[in-house]
C-alpha cells in the first residue's frame, strides 16, 4: 500500500520491545530521615513522619493525597508541584525512613489512591496509573486511566482527595469558582464544583453531584456505602461543613 511504501522510506522500523521493560533510574541518591514519636500522655498523640524537604532534586514538597501499602510499612505521598514519592520503614520506633522519589512531571496530583499495591494519582487534568515496570523503585509508565475530565483556567478549581468504594470505583471532588462570572478566566464546566466518579477500570466518568464550593476532603466508605465531602465556608458557601452527597 501506498502507506507500507512510505514507512519504507523511512528505513527499518524500530523494535519497542526493549521500551516496555522500564529504564534505568533517576533518582538514586538515598534520602533518609528520622521520625517522632508522639507523646502518648493523653488521649491524642500524633507521630511525625519526617519529609526530606531539603532534598538532592530540590523538589518543593507540599504533599495532597497519600495512601499506605498493603505491608503497612510503606506509604505513597504526591505532591501540589508535581511529584509522587514512596516512603519506607514505617514503623513503631521511625528511626529510619527511607525516602525514595517515584515519579514526576505530574499536572498538581492532589489526590492518591493505592489500589493492590498499584498507586493511581489524581491530577487536575487526569487519573493516571503509575506503573514500575522493572520494579526498582520508579515508576516507568504513566498510564492515562482516564482523561475525561474538563479542565478550566480557573485558578480554584483544584480536583483533590481521590477515593474508592466497595465495587471500585473511584470517586475524587473538583472546586468550583470563587465568583461564578465576575471574572471572564473563571469559565464554568459540567465539572465544576462537582463530585466526579470515575469507573473501577476507567472507562467511564460521571458527574455524582454538584454544588462543591473549595472541597478539602471526602470519603467513600461509609457504613453503608455513604459518601461524605467536606467544604470551606467563603462566596456563597456560609460555613463550613461536612457533607452526606447523594447523587444528583
């Protein structure tokens, strides 16, 4: 055909096999840090998890979402600039964790979900699948789950919190604009201020409900399946709350 002719053309078409294996890493230079231990005198206590802020990559490091691994010694963290990394040794003492970058070049992924072991990330424009193909630490594909999102200009419409329920699903929520209309950047989607629920395998996203003013966290696993929001009081929203969100 004429289209076989002009790959002809261009000489031996390359073989990707070798592509699909993962390449060597990045991000090498290990990063160690010291946790804290709370102090169990009351009814509270909180341990730190100490972040490598000053680190080789001068990764600025505003953490959004995290999850933690089956092993339960391990937890995923992504980042506002762009980046997701693996923490190691959690543990009852914390003295030593190990810090370990797994990925980068992410649009503001606010939102992480680990599914068997698997870490999704949700970014403002995408879910995505990080894949560690050759299994050294860093992640080697970014796979798009699902793009169908609509993404505005709007500087508040962050998509943050990502969440699954009992079947799967995956469920995350979009900030809807500070004023609606009183600035021209502030464009208004069928996605804005909304709770968005993607498909266990991707291939399907719905909008759940509406009315989102600034969502700062949400779950999906409620005693019976219930899914709760919670939003910040500012514009049209008086106070800040805690949502039961039904669909619709």
């Amino acid at each position: 055909t004429k289209a076989e002719q002009a790959l002809g053309g261009l000489g031996a078409v390359a073989d990707v096999k070798a592509l699909t294996h993962g390449g060597p890493a990045h991000w090498t230079a290990p990063i160690t840090t010291k946790g804290t231990l709370g102090a169990e005198d009351g009814a509270y206590a909180v341990d730190t998890i100490t972040a490598p802020y000053d680190n080789p990559y001068k990764s600025w490091l505003r953490f959004g979402g995290m999850d933690i691994f089956s092993d339960g010694t391990r937890a995923a963290l992504s980042t506002w600039s762009g980046d997701v990394w693996i923490v190691s040794g959690i543990d009852a003492q914390l003295g030593e964790l190990k810090w370990k970058r797994f990925a980068t070049g992410l649009y503001q992924p606010l939102g992480l979900r680990i599914v068997n072991d698997e870490v999704y990330a949700l970014c403002r424009d995408q879910l995505v699948r990080l894949w560690d193909l050759n299994k050294d630490g860093e992640a080697d594909f970014y796979e798009s789950f699902n793009n169908d999102v609509i993404v505005s200009p709007s500087f508040h419409e962050f998509a943050l919190d990502l969440q699954t329920d009992a079947e799967g699903n995956f469920y995350f929520a979009k900030g809807g604009a500070v004023r609606p209309g009183g600035r021209g950047w502030q464009v208004i989607t069928p996605h804005t201020g909304s709770v968005i629920r993607i498909s266990k395998d991707g291939s399907k996203l719905d909008v759940f409900a509406t009315g989102v003013r600034a969502p700062n966290g949400m779950s999906a696993g409620g005693p019976n399946g219930e899914v709760t929001l919670a939003d910040n009081e500012g514009t049209w929203t008086p106070t800040s709350r805690i949502n039961i969100v039904k669909p619709g």
